[in-house]
C-alpha cells in the first residue's frame, strides 16, 4: 500500500470526521483501492441518514407510526405532539469540504 495514499486518505478521514454532524463520525471510514488511474483512496460514511445530512431535506411533517403521539424532551421538560412541522435540514456538505482540505 502506498504510504502518500494512505496518508491522505486518512487526513480527509479525520477532517470528515470532525465536521461530520451527530454520530456520523463513528461510520465513517476509508480505504485504499486500485482504481481507473492506480491506487485511490476513498473515505466511505455509512450512517442511515448520511443522505439527508449531505443533501438537506426538505420541510415535511412528521406523524407517529406505532403510537397515538410523538414524544419529545425539551428544556428537560416532556412535550406530547401528535404532528410536526420540520421546517427542513440545509446540506452539510462534510465530505466535499474535508477532500481539498486532506490533500
């Protein structure tokens, strides 16, 4: 394995890590592969809701599955609602900030 490689790709891996929102840190990953031009290296995130986190979402609400509300802690006080109005996330693009930062 080349040394620069690995050296680089751990660099972005560190940088994604620390911007990367909540527990996507703890998923995030690289590794070292053979690709079109020779040796690449790739930092791979596979938390459920990395999509949302680089793309955004949308405002949506948001309604119980299997009970009659929704259960929130706010302020250390318990708050019952049976919808939300997520007012929507914007992007946080971790992964494109932390590639030209590691190299």
């Amino acid at each position: 394995m080349d040394r620069e490689h690995r050296e680089r790709t751990e660099r972005v891996e560190a940088i994604a890590k620390a911007e990367a929102p909540g527990s996507m840190p703890d998923f995030i990953t690289y590794r070292i592969e053979e690709g079109p031009r020779g040796l690449q290296g790739v930092a791979v995130c596979t938390h459920p809701a990395v999509r949302f986190a680089l793309d955004g979402t949308r405002s949506h609400t948001i309604v119980p599955r299997r009970a009659k509300a929704l259960r929130f802690d706010i302020g250390g006080r318990i708050v019952f609602a049976r919808v939300v109005r997520h007012p929507g996330t914007r992007p946080k693009n971790f992964d494109a900030r932390a590639l030209p930062r590691g190299r």
